[in-house]
C-alpha cells in the first residue's frame, strides 16, 4: 500500500517542483509589488480603485517611453534609463493620481459606492489615452542588467531574482515609513478613525490625496521593476488589478502584514499547483482556493474579525 | 401603485408600437439590446436593489448560454426545450455561488463573484472539445425555429427578445414594489438593521441573487438562440463589468433604469466608434497637423469621460436622479 | 400579582479576545414590568443586552424566554418570538422616508399576525412618536432628537412581548424626555420594557426595578429607592 | 486609348480625394458625398477591422494594407468603372460587437460586401448574421472554421490560408530536417488546439512523434513554471504563442536552455508586428518559422513583392519605410490585398451591379480555382476550393540568421491539401 498512491496527483519531478517555487517566489514578489499600493489606499481611504491597474500600466509605459528616449538620446548602458524611468515615471504617475483625487475623487467624498465609478471612469480614460498615444503594440523594455543563473536543472534569469529582493526592500521601506515617521503617524492616525484625525488638524484631504499619489507611485514603481520580465502593452492593467484586489483582500483589510502573506500564499500556490495539474485546470484550482479562503474566512487571513 | 403599472405598460406598448417604425438597422440593435437589457434587469436586481456589488455575472450569462446552446448542438434539442435548459443552469449556478458567495462581507463578495466567474471562463476553456473554447460555435439557422417561428427572422427576432424583456421588466417591477421588495431595498441601506427586525438578512439576499442569476441566464440563452453564436468572450470579466456600466448610467435600484442604460451605452459607443472619434482624429489632423491614429479607436475614453461626469453629477444614474428632482414616484 | 419570569439567563459570560465583557450568574425579567440597566460606561451594558437579543452569541451560558431556550436561537427568530432592539448609535434607513422605515417592521408584524395593514400599523407607531406628520420625510434629514423616537416608533411597529432600549433619551430635548416617559409608560401596559439608560431622573421616573451593571457583574438590583442609597452602587458610580 | 486611361483616373483620383475629404467631415451630416454626377455611386465594402482589443497590433496593419489595396484598385478604374469605398468599423476584437458591426455594415452603410475579420472568436461570432443578411462576408482569418463546414454559404476565405494546410505541410520538413521527437508547447485556446491536432496526425504520418503537449492558459504572463514539463529527449520544440505575452515567453526560453537546446521550430504568430533584433530575443539564433510571407525579401524577389511592399509602405525587412522598429505583420496582411482583389475579379466575373448580384458575386468566386502568382497576388498562386471555400497556398520557412528571417524553404500546394470536411455550394443562400 504505497500512501503517495492516494494523492489526487502524482508527484512532480523535482526540476518541475523547483521552477513551480522559484516562478511562485517570483509571482508572490510581483503580487506584494502591485497590491502595495492598493492596500495603502484602500486600507487607509477604505475607497475600491479600480483604475490601480491602469496607474500600474501607466508605470510600465512610462518606463517604456524615457528607457526608449534615453538609449535614443543619450545612448547610455541600459541600467542608466532604467535608473531614470525608476525615478521619473512613479513621479508622474503619483502626480496625475494626485490630480484625479483633487479633481474627482474629493469631491464626491470618498462615498464607496461612488468612487468605484468614478475610477472605473478614470480607468477607460488612462487606458484609452495610453491607446491613442502609445499604440496598440507590446514592446519590450530592456533590463538594467542581464545575468543567468545556472541551477541543476535548468539557467534562471538573475534579474527576476532581484525583482524578489526589490520587492522585500519595497515592502519593508513602505512599512517603516507607516510605523516609524511622523507621515506614517498621521496616515495611521486617518485610517484609524478619520473624525477624530480631523479633531486633531490633520488636514484629512491632503493626507487622502498624498496617500492616493503615494498608492499610485508605488504600483507605477512595481510596473517599472516588473516590465523588463514582461511587457508595456496598453491592456495590461487588467489582470495586476484583478490580482492586487484578491492579495488585498484575501490578507484582510489594513494590513499590510496580510498582504505580504497572501501575495505569498496566492504565488506559491499558483506556482506549486501548476506542477501538480495541467495548466488550465491548475488555473482553475488555484483561482477556487482563493475564492474559498474568502468564503469560509471572511475578513480575509489577518483583517480584524467583524465585531 | 397604478401610476407605475401604466408606467411599465407605456413602456412596453411603446416598444410594440416602435417596432414597424424602425429601420432594419435599428431593429437589429434594439432586439439585441432587449436580450442585453435583460441581463442588466436581472444584474440590478442584486446591485441596485439589494446593495450587492458583483464582479461575477458573466457567469450566469454564460451558464443559460451554454446551457441552451449545448443542448441543441449535442443532444440535438430544439429550442425551447433548450432554452429551459439553459435557464435551468442559471438557476443551479445561482443557487451553489449563492450558499457560497454570500457568506462574505463587504468587498469579499466582489472578490468571490470574480473569481467564480473566472474559474467557469478557464472550465469553458478546459472542456474545449465540447464548448469549442473561446472560438465558440455557431447555432445553425435552420434549428433556430420556436412553434414554426424562424427566429433569424428580424421581427420574430424583435418581438422574442420584447415578449423576454416584458417578462422579466414585470417579474422584477413586481418583486421590488412587493414585500420582498422593500426588504431588498432595506439590506441595501442598513442590512444590520434589517436583521434585528425580525428578518433573515440571508434569505433575501439568496433569492435576490437566484432570481438575478435566472434572469442573467435567460438573457445568455436567448443571445444564443437569437443571435447564433455561443463563445467563451461572454464568460470573461469584460462581460461581467457591461451590465454594471449600464446599471450604473440608466439608474441603479430603478426598473427602467437598465434598458435606458443598455440603450444609451450600446448607442454611445456605436456613434463613438463610428463617427465620432474618427471625425475627431480626422479634425485633429487637418488643424493641428498631429497624426493620432490611436485617437480615431479611444471611443472608450467616451465611455470613462461619461462615467466621471455621471457620477459626479448624476450619482444616482439617469432615473435615479430623475426620481431624486422630478418624479419620487418612480418604481 | 405573581411575577412570571419572562426573559432569563443563567450564567451568562461574553469574551471578547482576553476581555470577559459580561460575567452575569443569572438575571431575570418579569413579565410586565420596567426594568432599567444601569452602570459606567464600559460596564458591558450594551453587551449583555445584545447577547439577550441575539446580536451575537454568548462564550457561554443559557438563556431562555417564556420557558424556551432561545440560546441558540439567531436574532431575526428571536424578533419574531417579540424580543425587539433598538439601537444605542441610531441605526436607521437614512435615505428612506419615515414611513419607509417603519413600514417594514409593521410589515414583519403583519407576516406574523396574519392580519392588519401595514399602512394602519406604520402610521399608528409613528402616532405614538408624534412624527405621523413627517411621514414622507426622508430620515436623515430629521432632528437627532426625532431619529431616536424613530428608532423607538420601529420598536413599536413590531408590537413586541420585550422592548429594548439603549439609551434612547439621548439627545433629546427636555420637552421631548417628558413626552418619551408618558409615551412609555403607555406601552409598559402591554409590553415589558427593559431600559438602558444614563438620565437617571428618567431611571427614577421610569423603572420598577434597577440592575446595575460594572465591569460585566451585576453589582446590585434592587428597586429604585433601594439602589439609590446602596453604597457600593455609589462608589462604583463616584468611583471610590 | 492612353488618353482615356489618364482622363479616368483623374476623374477617380478626384472621386478619391472627395471621398477622403467626405470621410474627414463625416460629422456635417449629409454633406455632398461625390460631386461628380457622371461617376455613379461607389461599391462599398464593410471593413470589419480590429482598432482596439487584443487583434488591435494586426488591426493596425489589415488597415494599412487595405487601404493600399483599394488606392490600387481605384487607381487601376475600380471594379465595372465604379470606385470601391471602404467604410471601416471597429469591432474591438469581440464577437458580440463583430455581429453588431456586420448588421450595421448591411443594414446602415448599405455595403455591397463584408471583408476582413481575422480573430477566429469574431468570425464565428459574425458569420450567422451576415448569412441571415445575406451579405458577402470576406474573411482574412487563418482559422480553419470556414472548410470546417460550421459557418455558411456566405462566408469565403479566398486571400489567406488556413491554419490545418499551414501546419500539415510543415509537419514533413520538421520530421526530415529538425527531428522525429517533438514538444509542442500552444495556448489552451481553440486556435492552439487546431495547430496540437493538426500537427500530431501530419507528423504521425511522416514517423514522428508528439512526446508532450503542453497547453499555456490563456492571459498567462510567465511560462518559466511550464518550461520542465519539456521531456529531456525532445529534439524538436513547436511553439505557438498569440498575444502580448511572447516576447516573455522567448526569453524565459533562453534562460531556461542557456546554449544546449532542442531545434525549436515556431510560427511567426508570435512574433507578428515585432522586430526580430528586440533585446531578448538574440536566444532565437539559428530556431526555424513558419512564415505565411516571408517578412525579409529573399535575393530572389518577385517584381510583385516589390510593388506591394511599396504600395503598403513597407520595406525590404518588413518594418515600416518611415519607422524601421515598426514592423508589420507580414504573414498576415497580405490577405487582405489579394482578398480585395479577388472580389475585383468576382464582381467583374459576376457583372456586379448591386446587391441584387451577391449570390452571383459569391458563385462566381466559387467557380475561381486558380490564382497565379501576380500584382494581386503578391505572396504566390495559389488553388482556390470553391466548395469549401478555402484558398490554399505555397508555406514558407525561415531561419533566423544574424537577426534575419532568412527563407529557407517553399513547401509545394499539394503538401498543403486535405480532403474536403464540406461542400457549401451544395446549401441553399
């Protein structure tokens, strides 16, 4: 009576385990990249952004377009326009995110129900111009360095290694500026109970629209990083949005701990069950698992039990 | 109670008086958009009404479509055997995600919507021998005939589509005017409140979205059979986001408000696509000289300006805010 | 008269995480009566009163109404027994008008008789409240005062065996609090009323016994008179 | 008779430029569309083009293409002395709004024909109303849906062939030149499927065999975790890939193999509308594609290639002339060229006066069989199956040499046959 017999899949060959975990690593860092800056503003402005995905691709783009006049222009080594389009596309990003919140996101006063039309608006509109001035096409946008590892089994691309790494000191920058400064304090303070952080002068709208740019800088920063492994392409929102909303919700409201878990727990299961089933079907399992987390534990793996 | 009986009677008498009126043009639009305006009923049934935003609605789409269509190319069913089916399917898809679904709080059920409609898109595509995937498959149009009617025909189209719309228009003016009703609309403002007045917040909300989801279905079912095509496309997010957006502009929690939506939305960009943007990239070259031609096929960015511009000004949707000003009676 | 014990418990504890917010041995309320809760803020008034309700389950403990363990029992069941809520941060349909709000108790209550309108049940609980002249009225637009006698009308509307109150006099006006204790006195008549309450002229006014409440443990009960001069309610009150 | 000639095609380059004028002010409604009253009302032809979803990148150039095209044909006198009009519509790459488009093409725009549709989903999607419309309806996809016998009388694919002749007559090359052992590697989707079924009984044939089949979901964005699932004995590896996410796909490849790989043979899907030099891709040195037309005119170029790739703006790499990075989908578009000018060559076999003549129009194209190599027909000759109303063509293979799509290899038409699945001139119109 062999046990391994009972298991609903057979065993996968060890170089197929290894790539599952490694693409999962990789899938969990991109994930923790792009939900960063959703669980910001929706733990904070408790507001749904739907147009996430297309601050995101606005990043990706972006990157593609100063990377593209740099090498033109100035013709340096590729790590330079990555270094500039780092830098400079969050900012534009966080700039224009900044604009939407003053303009519409404000005035309707962060009703729920109301913004997630309004940044479904504000999603068709980034898109469509991203369309009209960028074109339909994907184009690559080079990597500041290009190194393979050799493993046992199979070369992995060093790049996507520090992508992960990238990730981490993201996350953990973010985290220290919450706990640790006194901008940290007061955003803390405006999620904790917004009445009560007007009571004390922090001036709530200013803190809503830094906090909504600083959302939309960090998914731009992810799309910077994470164009190389992928493309700049003007429908690429969708899924990044798709997938921030389940790490941020299945980690549970507000917590930025939660999100790191989920991003780790949807990437390694996606890439373990991939190994286990055909590709469709572990897509299938993968995306049910999820739903089931949310249906048996509500509040998601961390978020305060509903009183 | 009379005033929005006649109402609803004004509005379906007009779509029966409209019919010879229209160019064949027209004709084919407005049957498409009944089928459409159906799905949206159904939709906002559960968002407008009970409060319950779903991401996931493709799926029961998907499941009446599939169902029928499935049933006449398999099993060699005629139609409207097919079309029970197909309902059928809706129902029982409605009943499981409802056990499930509804267990969640708050933004959770958007999620879960979401991805239950993702997994039923991947398991249209997994089954690709029988669905034929996303390239779908066509219904021939010689067995799309009801009780000897050639329902490829334009206006037996027409009034199969108006004669499913009238159903469903009725069905759900009178569950939101009935008691039922007016506890939906009370989840929808304070569902804890509800709860401790002796109502089971659960029950209601189940056979919002069950009735929702047969809707959804019979209007996925009657694309099939109307229209000839069944395909993987009307299982994806896209499809699930359609009738939100025409909720959202007719009027959530209003019962015309869906098929003003689905008509002014499928007009909108059907004008956009059209005339509209190119004419713009047209103009914006012969006076600035600039080639946009991306610009002449952003007729979205019609449709993201449109929203802004609602929610800013109209929050409540076209009728809503009508109801809102003008007319507080409105159903 | 024999007092019938109507709503019991024995007992009765809530944990919150590590905080034991109700420890109650056993507490009982007789049919008819008016009994008000008393008690400093945090005392876990409103927990023990939600755990009578339904609100959300004990950690442990027993309760039962006219005989039945209705521990188990979910909110919306026991409301159809006749135990009703009214809520201590006003919890009301804003966007709907007055009527809307208490039609749909009115509604649960005509489900349940199998008789009446709800139109003559609506408008008479709204009488009651002196708001039947606002009934087309959108809620969030009224008085704070008037959306606490709302809460209160759709208490009524479901013409319940228990009516609970939580702290329904705040922000009321002096004029208003006058009216409200008549108003309940009326409907002690037919319904037993159990009060949260921190206005102690209306405890005074209103309660035939008092139970007060500190730090989840009943400290005493007793009848008004008695609980005024008990000493440890002084100190719990002064805090000694 | 030169004088003739020239006074014509003034009259039409006039009609032309009014029609461009017209189109720019489409928004003064019912502004004087064509001045000249001798030269009666254009022939309209629906063009159902991809503006905006995943089929935008081909879209963009099955415009470009057609447009070139019908300025050919305009300038050549149009078909039976009436200019043609395009009136192009987005159908989003969707098949409701294809269905939508096709119904407003018939009823609204009042074309004479529908023309151009590549995405199998939207084809499939449209077909049953433009046969409900009887309208014309002149794919440029590669699916094999239209031979398959599922859609109508109404629908032909005279310009492009079709993925079951692509595939089967690569499968006898393979086997003799890159290995008997292969791995193919497709996206779940009904066009992946056709190329895994296709592919495995054509190379069966020829003593291969498919060892793994490996299906990629759809919207994937990273293949690394599907990449071990390639057996160590694989000497030939077949991929696939539509859409946005290939460029991933190849470099993850590259990672993966390093220096010791299988042949890897593709097809040039994937790389459609990309420029073959993109960082990334250098690990595709010396790997082998399918090509409909070869993207890089080869040393023997036809007089004809060299005119088309003129006429559309392309140069001898494929790229646009007025931007070398931009580069076309080659092994596509061409269809839409020589699709137009076989509806030239029905209409004026047909004597097409109106619509009235359409199933005429459609007969007449179904009696054509061959098309020789010529100025409309700039990819090769090609024999036309009037009963399945498939085209089928000349294939091509190519390997990528310092950075170029070198041809190597012209498959003959017959390894491209397969026997007849349906015969729609035995149905009603």
């Amino acid at each position: 009576m062999n046990l391994l017999d009972y298991l609903p899949f057979d065993l996968p060959h060890p170089a197929l385990l290894a790539a599952g975990m490694l693409e999962g690593t990789v899938l969990a860092a991109v994930l923790a990249l792009t939900a960063l800056g959703l669980s910001i503003v929706f733990g904070i402005m408790r507001v749904v952004n739907v147009a996430h995905g297309e601050f995101y691709m606005l990043g990706a783009v972006l990157a593609w377009f100063i990377t593209h006049t740099v090498s033109g222009i100035i013709g340096g080594p590729p790590w330079l326009g990555f270094a500039l389009a780092l830098i400079i596309a969050p900012l534009i990003v966080a700039a224009l995110a900044a604009a939407t919140d003053w303009l519409v996101l404000k005035r309707l006063n962060y009703d729920p129900e109301a913004t997630i039309v309004a940044t479904i608006g504000i999603l068709y509109i980034i898109q469509q111009l991203a369309l009209t001035f960028y074109g339909p096409d994907a184009r690559p946008v080079e990597a500041p360095f290009d190194f393979r590892v050799q493993l046992p089994w199979f070369g992995y691309s060093g790049y996507k290694l520090c992508v992960v790494g990238a990730a981490i000191l993201l996350m953990l920058i973010v985290w220290l500026i919450l706990a640790r400064t006194k901008i940290g304090l007061i955003m803390r303070a405006t999620q904790y109970d917004r009445e009560t952080a007007q009571a004390f002068g922090i001036p709530v709208d200013k803190v809503y629209a830094g906090v909504f740019a600083l959302g939309a800088g960090l998914a731009a920063i992810g799309a910077v990083l994470i164009v190389p492994i992928q493309q700049a392409h003007y429908l690429m929102g969708g899924d990044p949005l798709l997938l921030s909303f389940i790490v941020v919700i299945l980690g549970g409201l507000g917590s930025l701990k939660g999100t790191l878990v989920a991003a780790i727990f949807i990437g390694l299961s996606d890439g373990i069950i991939s190994t286990l089933y055909e590709p469709t079907l572990a897509k299938i399992l993968a995306t049910l698992l999820v739903a089931m987390v949310l249906v048996f534990r509500p509040q998601g793996l961390f978020g305060a039990r509903a009183a | 109670m009379i005033r929005s009986v006649l109402l609803h009677g004004f509005v379906i008498a007009a779509l029966i008086a409209l019919e010879p009126l229209l160019s064949e043009y027209h004709h084919g639009n407005l049957a498409r958009i009944m089928v459409l305006a159906v799905y949206a009923t159904g939709y906002n049934i559960l968002f407008g009404y009970t409060g319950l935003l779903s991401l996931g609605h493709a799926m029961f789409f998907a499941a009446g479509m599939y169902g029928c269509a499935l049933m006449i190319r398999l099993a060699e069913w005629s139609v409207g055997p097919a079309f029970i089916v197909g309902v059928i399917c809706a129902l029982i898809a409605g009943i499981i995600v409802g056990f499930l679904a509804l267990r969640t709080i708050g933004v959770g059920f958007m999620i879960v919507t979401l991805m239950f409609a993702e997994a039923s898109y991947l398991t249209i595509l997994y089954y690709n021998e029988y669905t034929r995937g996303d390239e779908g498959f066509t219904i021939a149009q010689s067995v799309r005939t009801i009780a000897g009617l050639d329902l490829s025909d334009t206006t037996t189209r027409y009034f199969s589509a108006l004669t499913l719309f009238s159903i469903c228009l009725i069905a759900s003016a009178a569950v939101v005017q009935s008691k039922a009703g007016r506890v939906l609309v009370a989840i929808r403002e304070n569902e804890d409140r509800v709860r401790m007045l002796g109502f089971d917040p659960f029950r209601y909300k189940l056979f919002a979205l069950i009735l929702s989801a047969v809707m959804a279905g019979s209007a996925g079912a009657a694309y099939a059979v109307l229209f000839g095509y069944a395909g993987a496309s009307f299982a994806a997010v896209q499809y699930s986001i359609f009738p939100l957006l025409w909720v959202l502009l007719g009027g959530p929690g209003t019962t015309l408000g869906p098929l003003l939506g689905t008509v002014l939305m499928f007009y909108l960009v059907d004008y956009a696509s059209g005339t509209i943007m190119p004419g713009l990239a047209a103009m914006v070259e012969t006076q600035f000289g600039i080639e946009a031609p991306g610009l002449a096929s952003a007729y979205l960015l019609l449709v993201g300006v449109a929203l802004v511009l609602l929610v800013l000004f109209a929050p409540k949707g076209l009728l809503g805010t009508l109801r809102a000003r003008m007319i507080p009676w409105l159903p | 008269m024999v007092a019938i014990a109507q709503l019991a418990t024995e007992g009765l504890v809530k944990d919150f995480g590590g905080l034991r917010a109700v420890d109650v041995a056993s507490f009982t309320l007789y049919d008819g009566e008016i009994r008000a809760v008393i008690g400093p803020n945090g005392a876990g008034k409103t927990t023990f009163v939600s755990l009578l309700c339904g609100r959300f389950p004990p950690t442990m403990g027993r309760i039962t109404f006219e005989g039945r363990d209705i521990t188990a029992l979910p909110a919306h069941e026991r409301v159809a027994l006749g135990i009703a809520y009214t809520f201590q941060i006003t919890s009301i349909f804003g966007n709907l008008s007055l009527y809307d709000n208490v039609a749909l108790p009115a509604q649960r209550r005509v489900t349940l008789d199998g008789n009446g309108t709800v139109r003559t049940k609506a408008m008479a609980a709204l009488d009651r409240v002196g708001l039947a002249d606002k009934a087309q009225e959108i809620a969030s637009n009224q008085s704070y005062g008037h959306q606490r006698l709302l809460e209160v009308a759709m208490g009524l509307a479901l013409a319940p065996k228990v009516l609970i109150l939580d702290e329904p006099t705040q922000g009321l006006a002096d004029s208003e609090i006058t009216e409200f204790i008549a108003l309940i006195r009326e409907v002690a008549e037919e319904t037993t009323i159990l009060l949260i309450e921190h206005n102690m002229p209306v405890v005074m006014a209103l309660a035939q016994r008092i139970t007060v409440l500190d730090q989840g443990q009943i400290l005493a009960e007793g009848t008004p008179g008695e609980i005024r001069a008990n000493a440890a309610v002084q100190t719990a009150y002064l805090g000694g | 008779m030169a004088t003739d000639d020239t006074n014509r095609r003034n009259l039409l380059k006039g009609a032309a430029a009014i029609g461009a004028v017209a189109a720019g002010s489409q928004l003064l409604p019912g502004a004087a569309r064509y001045a000249q009253a001798q030269s009666s009302a254009p022939i309209k032809i629906g063009f159902q083009v991809h503006r905006t979803g995943i089929g935008a990148a081909y879209g963009r150039w099955y415009d470009r293409t057609t447009k070139a095209a019908a300025k050919l044909i305009n300038d050549e006198g149009g078909i039976n002395g009436r200019p043609i009009e395009i009136v192009a519509e987005d159908d989003g790459t969707d098949p409701k709004r294809g269905a939508e488009v096709i119904e407003k093409f018939a009823t609204k725009h009042e074309c004479d024909v529908a023309f151009g549709t590549l995405f199998s989903h939207v084809v499939i999607g449209s077909a049953p109303r433009a046969g409900e419309l009887k309208l014309p309806y002149f794919v440029v996809s590669e699916g094999h849906h239209v031979a398959s016998g599922m859609l109508n009388r109404y629908t032909l694919q005279p310009g492009i062939t079709d993925v079951k002749s692509q595939v089967q007559s690569m499968a006898p090359w393979v086997a003799d030149n890159l290995g008997k052992k292969v791995t193919m590697i497709y996206p779940d989707f009904a066009f992946g499927h056709d190329h895994r079924d296709y592919f495995s009984e054509a190379i069966e044939r020829r003593g291969g065999n498919v060892i793994a089949k490996i299906a990629i979901p759809p919207r994937e964005t990273s293949f690394f975790k599907y990449l071990p699932k390639i057996p160590k004995e694989t000497e030939v590896l077949y991929h696939v890939m539509v859409g946005p996410g290939v460029l991933t796909f190849v470099k993850e490849m590259g990672e993966y193999f390093g220096d010791k790989r299988p042949e890897i043979f593709g097809f040039i899907d994937s790389l459609e509308a990309v420029d073959i030099t993109s960082p990334g891709l250098e690990f595709l040195e010396g790997s082998h594609f399918w090509e409909g037309y070869p993207r890089y005119a080869g040393k023997d170029q036809s007089a004809h290639d060299k005119f088309y790739r003129e006429a559309v703006g392309v140069d001898d790499t494929g790229a646009s002339l007025s931007d070398p990075k931009d580069v076309s989908t080659f092994a596509h578009m061409f269809g839409c060229w020589e699709t137009l000018h076989i509806l030239k060559a029905g209409m004026e076999a047909a004597d097409y006066k109106g619509p009235k003549d359409r199933q005429a129009l459609i007969e007449a194209v179904e009696n054509m069989d061959v098309f020789p190599e010529s100025r409309a027909h700039p990819q090769g000759s090609k024999l036309f199956n009037g009963r399945t109303h498939q085209a089928f063509g000349h294939q091509h293979i190519s390997r990528v040499e310092g950075g170029k799509l070198v041809p190597v290899h012209k498959t003959s038409i017959f390894d491209t046959f397969y026997e007849d699945e349906t015969d729609y001139t035995k149905m009603s119109f």
